[in-house]
C-alpha cells in the first residue's frame, strides 16, 4: 500500500524542489545547519509536497481517467485515503512549521494556498505551468526563512529561478498531453501557444533560469565550486532542450526526469561543497 501511495503521488519528483531547498538552506547557514533544523525542514517539504500531490490528484480524479496517460492513477489508492492523506499532510505540515520559528508557521497556510492552488489553474488559465513553478519557488524561500527568520535577495532570485526552470520543463512535460487538454477544455502554455512556440518559450525560460542562477552565486558569494558547476547545469538545461525537440514520448521522459534530477543534484552538490570548501 505504501508503495501505491507513493507511486500515487509520484513521490520520486522530490527531487526537483527539494535540492534547491536544501541549496538555499545550506547558503543560509554557511554550510551545515543543525541537525535539528536540517530534519524539521525535509519533514516540511514531504508534508508540504505529500498535501499539494494528492491534492492534485483529487482534484483531476474524473479529468486523469479520461487520459490514456493517467488512466491509472484513481486505481492506485482509494478516494477516501487520498482526501485523509492531504488533509493529515497539510496539518503535519503546519505543525512542522510551528517548531521551526513563528515567521514560518505564520506563512505555513499561504504555502499551502499556493501549492493547492496550481492544481486548479489549468481550468482557467493559459498559465498554469507558471503556477506550478511559483509552488516550486517557495521550497528555496521556505528553507532560507527556516534558517535566518527573515527574507532576503539571494533565495528570491533562487525561487524566481526555480520558477523559470520548473515552468519551462513542465511545457516539456505538458506537450504530451496537448490533444487530451484540448479535448477536456484545459489550459497550457502548448494548447495557447502551439507546440513548436511553446518549446521555444521553455528554452527561453531555462535560460532566465540559468541567468538567475548565476546571480543568487553573486548575491549568495559563492565560489568558484559553484560556477563550475553551474557550467554543467548549462550543459544539462541545453540537452533537455535537444530531447524535447525530438518529440517523442521517451525522449519529453528522459527530459522531463532525467536530466532534471541530474541538473538539481548538480546544483546541490556543488553548492555544498562551495560552502564548506569556503569554511
């Protein structure tokens, strides 16, 4: 069951908001936070993304057993247990947030509002991959608040960043599902804009990513680690754009997980060790 459940909210896609959290952390602490901290922060980010996923998958339940892709899902756990498993997850999320300090537990319902509201977005708006990224954007916030209690420049060029990355692969990912959302009446930037023009705003968008990332390094003042290995983050970010261009489900796939798991591991990793290599 646990194994369905964590299939049922895709729980390997962790991946793409927790490292530029745990990024953010980091640089905030000027390496290691406490253990204390370090575990209260992973604990917000799983309830936080546990409550936003099986809040999405409530609420595209009838939307997602019309989609050949998605057809399966409402098979893998029972309505009732997703409705009981956000609801506990935004609780725990919220109490979570109280033991980390009180600016975090004050904004834990507005966290909440925007990761729910993404979910709903595509039924109105062309933007709905925008919203997904501004869910994503607050997992870097978030971290920083954890750690300073205050907000500053260097997290939110980092969420802003985070945004137009996380935009820009989701119109990737949203081109397989262009005649299904055209069918349901959906929005995306791919059903607005066309598929070739909607790759060209994706590539357009990793590279305001990539601009952002160079300058949280500059605001953050991280070393010469850091923008090493943003080069290869570069590198990544242009081989997506080549997988997507090929248009094949295998390829929007590898682009879409693959090569964004490998990019937010590189971003993680190197500024880690830029900051304890700075220590």
């Amino acid at each position: 069951m646990i194994r369905r459940f964590l299939t049922f909210i895709r729980f390997s896609h962790t991946i793409f908001a927790l490292p530029f959290a745990l990024g953010s952390m980091f640089v905030a602490a000027h390496g290691l936070p406490s253990f204390r901290a370090f575990m209260l922060i992973i604990l917000a980010m799983v309830f936080a993304r546990t409550a936003a996923m099986t809040f999405n998958r409530l609420a595209d339940w009838e939307i997602d057993k019309r989609n050949p892709r998605t057809a399966a899902r409402h098979e893998l756990v029972p309505y009732t247990v997703a409705v009981a498993a956000c609801v506990i997850s935004a609780i725990l999320f919220i109490v979570t947030t109280s033991f980390i300090n009180p600016i975090c537990f004050a904004l834990s319902p507005v966290a909440l509002i925007i990761v729910f509201f993404y979910s709903l977005t595509k039924r109105f708006t062309h933007g709905a991959q925008f919203f997904l990224g501004l869910a994503l954007a607050a997992a870097p916030i978030g971290a920083w608040l954890a750690i300073t209690g205050h907000f500053a420049w260097p997290p939110i060029v980092l969420g802003a960043s985070v945004l137009c990355w996380v935009a820009g692969f989701d119109i990737i990912y949203a081109s397989q599902d262009l005649e299904v959302d055209k069918r349901e009446g959906l929005h995306s930037m791919v059903v607005w804009l066309g598929l070739r023009r909607a790759l060209v705003l994706a590539s357009l968008l990793h590279v305001g990513a990539l601009a952002g990332f160079l300058l949280f390094g500059v605001l953050a003042q991280l070393g010469p680690i850091y923008f090493i290995g943003l080069s290869f983050v570069a590198v990544g970010l242009v081989y997506e754009q080549i997988l997507a261009g090929k248009g094949t489900i295998i390829s929007v796939n590898r682009a879409f997980f693959q090569v964004n798991a490998t990019v937010s591991a590189i971003f993680v990793v190197t500024t880690l060790a830029d900051r304890l290599f700075q220590q």
